[in-house]
C-alpha cells in the first residue's frame, strides 16, 4: 500500500522541553512539545501567506511558523517575552528532514489567548489540541 496511516502519539507519555536544544538532547522523538518564552520574532521573507520566525530564550536554533494555507492575522501580534507552547517538527525537504531548520506544527501563544480566548494558528484547519491536553 502506497499509504500507511499515521501511528497516534500518545502524548501522556511525551515530555514537555523548554527549548529545542533541549528537546534534541533528549530521548525525545519528533513531534516535540515547547513551553517557552519569545525572545525575539520576526516576519518570515517569502512564507506563503505571511508566517513569523521565533527565537525561544536560550536556545540557539529559531523555529518557523508558515503553516500551509497561511496563519491567522493574530500570529503578528506575538511579542518578545510572550509565552508559547508549541508542537514543533523539523522543516522537511522531499520528505526528508533538514537538520537545523524547525517549524511550528501548532502553535498556542498562551500571552494572548489568556486576553483574547481561544485563537487558531491556522488558517484552513480545525485541528484539535490535543497534543497540548496532557
């Protein structure tokens, strides 16, 4: 069979990192959960439909967040010294992942939702939390 379904992740059983450094250290496995905060962000040059880059406060690697079909407008809001909580994966080039380089699979900017309410990282999904539920 050409397509093999996704094995579920249990997600009790996944750590939570507070820096990619970090989560490379670890046993962990890709997808990694981070709870941390901004230390710097900026707009992603060329992301399809607007997209911002994070750096995380100690860690040296920044990670990307372009979804595919773009980010809600809220993602510009996210500011030095938020609180985020992402699920993030390497960057993938013809299926196979690029060293060094990460992007946000889901992104919760906890800042913001606690003025706003609940806000959705993408634009084209109604993708459930449950990564962040544990």
């Amino acid at each position: 069979m050409f397509f093999s379904k996704r094995q579920e992740v249990d997600w009790a059983s996944k750590p939570i990192h507070s820096s990619v450094d970090q989560a490379l250290s670890s046993v962990d496995t890709p997808p990694y959960r981070i709870k941390a905060k901004v230390e710097r962000c900026g707009f992603a040059a060329g992301a399809n439909y607007g997209g911002l880059m994070i750096a995380i406060e100690n860690d040296g690697h920044y990670v990307s967040c372009y979804p595919t079909g773009g980010a809600q407008p809220w993602l510009a809001l996210t500011a030095t010294g938020d609180t985020v909580y992402m699920l993030v994966d390497h960057e993938y080039e013809l299926r196979k992942p690029i060293s060094n380089r990460f992007m946000a699979i889901d992104f919760i900017n906890q800042t913001l939702e606690s003025r706003f309410g609940l806000l959705n990282y993408k634009r084209l999904t109604n993708e459930s939390r449950k990564w962040s539920m544990v």
